[in-house]
C-alpha cells in the first residue's frame, strides 16, 4: 500500500485503531503479530506503531514488483523515487 504518515511513533501498548466504528487498543485487535506485546512494559524493547493514512492498497494476490522500483527494508520512508510512484499510482 502507498499511505501517508499521521503521527509519530507510538508504543504498542498505547495504540489505538478502528474496528468497526470504535477506536480500541490494538493488543485488543484480531491482528496476524500475536507476539506483538512481548515486552510492550519496556520502552527500549517494545513494538511501536505508527498511524498511517491509506491512500491504495491492494489484496496480496494483486501486489506487483516490477525490475527498478525502490525498495526498503524499513516499515516506514518517504517514497521519492519517481519509478516506483508513478507506477504505484497509476
């Protein structure tokens, strides 16, 4: 998916999503991390989350990689290359 960032950093436990009209904690998601809150009472060693606005997404079946895009092995960047966005977007 292609998103903007909406926030800063957040420490898992205190992360709050939407799930059907209420915001929740997500430790209290159905979410595919069940691992998640290891540790989430230690703040140098627990997952943090970051809000992001979706702009596209796709199903995983209609995902495309294409020779020449960018890629990152961070969770979160700003997306610059003109390549990849204007494939992305198109």
């Amino acid at each position: 998916g292609v998103g903007i960032v909406k926030g800063g950093a957040t420490p898992i436990k205190k992360f709050d999503v939407e799930a059907n009209g209420k915001k929740i904690p997500l430790l209290s998601a159905k979410v595919l991390a069940p691992q998640m809150n290891e540790n989430s009472d230690d703040p140098e060693k627990s997952e943090y989350a970051v809000a992001i606005e979706w702009i596209k997404t796709v199903p995983v079946e209609k995902a495309i990689w294409q020779k020449g895009f960018f890629a990152n092995q961070n969770t979160v960047c700003k997306l610059r290359n003109r390549f990849t966005l204007e494939k992305l977007t198109t």
